[in-house]
C-alpha cells in the first residue's frame, strides 16, 4: 500500500544576525531572569531528557546534564568553561538573562517544546536558535556541538560546524531553520548527535519559531503647512511588517522634486502634490506607492480696495482685509497714519499709494496625533508588534484594533473605548525588551513645551504593563507608568511633557518594559500630543492709483527770436498726482515733442502725466510773436545864413 508521510521543507542556515519583524510563537524562548535564589529553575515552556544541574554545580556535570544559568563559567572551578552572558536579539546581555547550558549525550533531547504549535498549512515559518561553544579548548573539532532538529518525530535539519564556523572562536551563532507546515499541529526537538563521552559542552538561548512574514503594507500622514507662505509641510511613511531595510522616494506631480532616504520623513515640503513610494528588502523586494497627496496651505489673509481703476486726489477709498486674526494693523507707502486696527480702513491718498495690512492669527491648540483614537484601524503609525484580526492563544507581541478587547482575545476584559463607542488599540505583550508599541513622527518648533498622554488599561488582572515612552530615543519621566484598573475596565491617564530644544521632529515611541508572563496584556486609546497655540504673522498689501490732475499756466508770450520752456516747474504748477511728464506735439502723445525746452514757434502743445496706471494730458498755449521792424526817418537839418548888412 502507499504510505502517507507527514512533510516539511526545511532550509538551515546560521548567520551572525537576521531581521525578521515577528513575534515568538515559543513561550520562554529565552529562560527567563537569572534570579541568584534559584539555583534550579522549574523548566517553562519546554521540556527535556536531561538531568538538571544547579547553575553553581561548580563539576561542569557529567554528559546528559544541562543548567539555566546567566554564566557558564559559575558551572566550573577549574576554568573548563568560558564566561559569557546571554544574548537577546541579537545583543549581548549584561549578565541578568538566563541560558541554557548543555553537556551533550548522543542522540539524546535536549529542548522540547511543552506543547504542540498550532500552525496555518501552507505558510513559511521560521525556527530560530542562538548557540555558542563554551568550552574552552576548541580542539578537537568533535568537540563543538552538532544539533539535531525534529519536528513531530522527523529529522528535518542538523547544524554540524566545520573549521572555520564561528563556534570555533566560541562566538554566539544564529540558525535559522525555513519550513512550509503540512499539518496544524507541531512539536519540536534539539537534540545531540553522536556526542563523545565527555560531552559536548555549549549554550542556547532565544529560541523562536516566528509565523509567516506579513507582506509589507504601508500608511502614510501627511501635516500641512502651518501657516501661509510657510514651506513647513510634511508626509511621513510608516511601513507595517516587510522585511527591513526600506527605501523611501518622493516625489512631486510636475517632477521637479526627488528625495530619498531611509527613515521616511519628509519635511520642509510646500503646498504640492506629491506621491511617496516604499520598497521593502524581500527577495523579490515589495514595492508600495501612496495615491496622491495634497499638501494645502491655510487660508491666507486678503485684502481688497474699494477703488475701480484710477481714482481722483485725495478722494476717499475703502480698503477691506479678512481672513486675519483679532486686530489688525495698517501702514502705508508714502508714509500716512492710518488709525484704524479693524478690517476696514478708510484712506484718501493723494498720489499712488501702496498700503499694508498685517495680522497675526491663532493656530489653535489641537492634538497633533493622527489616528489617536484608532478609528482609522492600523493606519499612521508604526508598531514592531503584528497587527492579527484575532488573538493567537499561544502568541505574544500582536495586537488588534478593535471596539472591545473581548472580541479580540475572549480571556481579556470586556470594555468599551474612552468615548464608549469607538475602536482602541490592545495588545499581548512582548517577551523582548524595547520593543515599540506605537510610534508616530510629528513636525514641532523649536524651544517648546509639549504634552503626550494616551490612556490605557489592563486587559488582564496579571502582570500588568509598564510602560516608558521615548522622544527622539530620550526617555520622558511619567508621573504614573502603570494603569490601574486591574482586571475591571478602566482607563488610566498616562502622560508627560517634553521640551522640543532646537529639534524639528519628535519621533514619540510608546513601549511596555514589562516583558514578563503570563499576563502583561492591555489596551490604549486616545493619545494626544500637544502644545502652546501657536501665531501666524499675515500680510498683504494693494496699491491706489491716484490719477495726476495737471494744471496748465500757459507760458509768456515771447518774440523771437526768443524760445520758450514748456518744463518749467511754473507751467504745471499747482498739479497733484505726482506723476511723471513727458511733452507732445498732439493731443493723443503719438508725436513726442523734440525740443520742449527750447521751442521757437507759437503753437499748441501738450503735457501728459503719468502715475502708474493712470494719466493726465492737456494743452499748453506757446505764443512767440515776430519782431517788429523799425523805420527811422532822419530830421532835416536847417542851414543857418549869415547876412551880410
């Protein structure tokens, strides 16, 4: 008959480090707190065929022995074994996590799970264990450990180091172990294989079996520009599961803007249409673009001048500004006082003048959070834990959106969200340290005070969740860090306040340094992030062109040969206006006048004047009068006679 076998396909391969953003299916992967009281701890979450051995033992034991220590060395006083602390995601530990020591048997199991893994069929999961060796002569090579993997009763892998593995240097090595499940249901094994009769001696630690990677999906938030005329707008990225590092791109419509970076926060943008793409590390790499994102400028102030075209001198204009805050202040180019400080100035300019409005307006306190209150589900923020639409029983480190933490995970609270109607973050907590909750990126000025609070609650009596939150990597001080409300619904303010210095961002990160089981489970809501209100400075100007009135004093009348001066401040004296002259020969100015200074025939001339927009013209009278000619008539002259008597 055709026998049936159950199968996995399994891929082994040990690296110093993988990054790979999951939870542990494995309950106390890592061994728990070294606690100096307990030389012999009670094993959880695994099982094993092992003799157990104090952690100060002091004999290193016999093969077929193993300890959970924070330091093998504390295993023997004849310097058989190294010292070395644990490591934890990749870091070594400071001496207060446990391990686990191994003297190896042949063939014989190590670790075992406590209880079978419920799995999904089809779906690519990772295994994962550190190991170091300990002893302190490397050579020979049969010394170092070979391990065996088994899942359900099969061998599916075996880590056998060669001369140049990493162990030989008794160096903390990663294995990673690939496999597709065939069946719902797991259970794993470690063992030894073909160990010598001393035993081989080493140390694991952080086992994990981590479920199927998420393809990577992405949000994003875009801050308009604060103020009019303001280049203060920002859109940043936030990337849920993928596999890191991510590339981030924007662009602009008209493709006149291209920047890239590796964080996805943009800032300094100006009111645009732009579109941001996000590029995961997976093999082939995940590729996610947003639609289309507006950044629109506030409504800047206006101003408008109740002149049509040119006005007469000194002829009353009412100037209008709206859009500006609660007073307003009014300047003007020649320089006029203007008393008023409402919307409305009433101006009686005299030549062309420029007038200037400013205001300063109030950008309200509102809560710079997007998404504070979860109605928008998992989108505008980032969060190293997996979003699951329902509560693994065995897993940690997910979280769900949802109006009542029962409906995600039926063993935590019934409650409502702080409205009473709405959706609230909850969360099973993690089993690693520094691992964030919820982070958002938000623009902010320099030299600030900011306040952050959200609100949270236990959704479990056990073990509740402490929380610390971090403002560009610095830790905030909370004056309560723990919500109270046991295992009844409630709500507890958590806050603290912030001062912005000379930063332009704030990276705000919410995490639960609780890492302890059972319990650590809660929910979040409401998270604000505020501050003083802040003013735009608003301004706007118009100009009033006034047209120029010429007033026309015909010059004398001369006689030739004498010329006359038509641009002499006499001729137009007594115009307003304050435009500029030029001299024609007919009424319309298309003949330019060649010689206004100096014309030698009676005529009719023209003075134009021009303001701006605007113009006057009008006729000046040259009369230059033809010499006279004189006739002179000589008198007779009389000859006197002299007589002779």
């Amino acid at each position: 008959m055709m026998r049936k076998y159950w199968s996995v396909i399994f891929v082994l391969f040990c690296l110093s480090s993988i990054n790979l953003n999951s939870q542990n299916l494995i309950t106390k992967g890592d061994f728990g707190t070294f606690d100096a009281g307990v030389p012999s701890p009670v094993p959880l979450g695994y099982t094993t065929t092992y003799s157990q051995m104090p952690y100060n033992d002091g004999t290193s034991g016999s093969a077929g022995k193993y300890s959970i220590t924070n330091n093998p060395s504390l295993l023997s006083t004849t310097g058989q074994l190294i010292s070395t602390f644990d490591i934890s995601n990749g870091v070594d530990g400071d001496g207060t996590g446990n391990m686990m020591f191994v003297k190896g048997k042949g063939n014989q199991v190590f670790w075992q799970l406590d209880e079978p893994l419920v799995l999904i069929v089809g779906e690519t999961y990772l295994f994962s264990f550190w190991i170091k060796n300990v002893h302190t002569n490397t050579s020979p090579i049969a010394r170092l450990p070979i391990i065996d993997l088994t899942v359900s009763g099969i061998k599916v892998g075996t880590y056998t180091p060669i001369g140049t593995d990493p162990l030989v240097k008794n160096s903390w090595v990663k294995c990673n172990y690939s496999f597709v499940a065939a069946t719902t249901s797991i259970t794993i094994q470690l063992s030894t294989f073909n160990a010598n009769s001393f035993g081989e001696l080493f140390v694991i630690d952080d086992i994990s079996l981590t479920p199927p990677i998420v393809p990577m999906t992405a949000s994003f938030v875009k801050t308009d520009p604060s103020c009019p005329n303001v280049n203060d707008g920002s859109i940043v990225a936030y990337t849920n599961s993928g596999i890191s590092s991510f590339a981030f791109e924007l662009t602009n419509l008209s493709g006149t803007i291209n920047v890239n970076n590796s964080t996805g926060v943009f800032t300094g943008l100006s009111p645009d249409s732009y579109v941001v793409t996000v590029v995961d590390s997976n093999t082939p790499p995940r590729k996610v673009t947003s639609s289309t994102i507006n950044l629109v400028a506030p409504t800047d102030i206006t101003l408008i001048s109740s002149a049509m075209g040119c006005v007469s001198p000194s002829s009353p204009v009412t100037l209008t500004a709206s859009n500006g805050g609660t007073t307003y202040a009014w300047t003007s180019v020649p320089v006029v006082a203007i008393s008023s400080t409402t919307t409305t100035a009433i101006v009686s300019p005299a030549v062309n003048t420029t007038y200037t409005v400013t205001s300063s307006r109030t950008i309200l306190n509102t809560n710079l959070i997007t998404n504070g209150g979860f109605e928008s589900s998992n989108s505008g923020f980032y969060s190293d834990f997996i979003n699951t639409p329902l509560s693994a029983s065995l897993t940690q480190f997910d979280y769900g959106i949802t109006t009542n933490p029962n409906l995600w995970n039926p063993a935590f609270i019934t409650s409502t969200d702080r409205s009473g109607t709405g959706k609230m973050f909850v969360a099973k907590g993690a089993t690693f340290a520094n691992k964030t909750i919820w982070s958002q990126t938000i623009l902010v000025d320099n030299s600030k005070s900011y306040t952050f609070e959200f609100f949270a609650q236990n959704a479990v009596s056990t073990l509740p969740a402490k929380f610390k939150v971090l403002i560009n990597g610095v830790q905030i001080t909370l004056p309560v860090s723990v919500a109270t409300n046991a295992g009844s619904p409630g709500w507890t303010r958590i806050f603290g306040t912030w001062n912005s210095g000379t930063a332009t961002t704030a990276k705000i990160q919410i995490i639960n340094t609780n890492i302890s089981l059972p319990g650590n489970d809660f929910a979040i809501d409401d998270i604000s992030f505020t501050t003083t209100s802040k003013n735009c400075l608003l301004s706007k100007t118009v100009t009033v062109d006034v047209t120029p009135a010429l007033s026309i004093t015909n010059p004398a009348s001369v006689c030739t040969p004498t010329t006359v001066n038509i641009t002499l401040p006499a001729v137009t004296s007594g115009s307003t206006g304050g435009g500029t002259l030029s001299y024609w020969s007919d009424a319309t100015a298309t003949i330019a006048l060649a010689t206004p200074t100096a014309i030698a025939s009676s005529g009719t001339y023209y003075i134009k004047s021009v303001s701006s927009i605007c113009s006057d013209i009008k006729p000046v009278v040259v009369t230059i009068n033809p010499a006279q000619a004189l006739s002179i008539t000589n008198p007779a002259e009389c000859v006197r006679q002299q007589q002779l008597i």
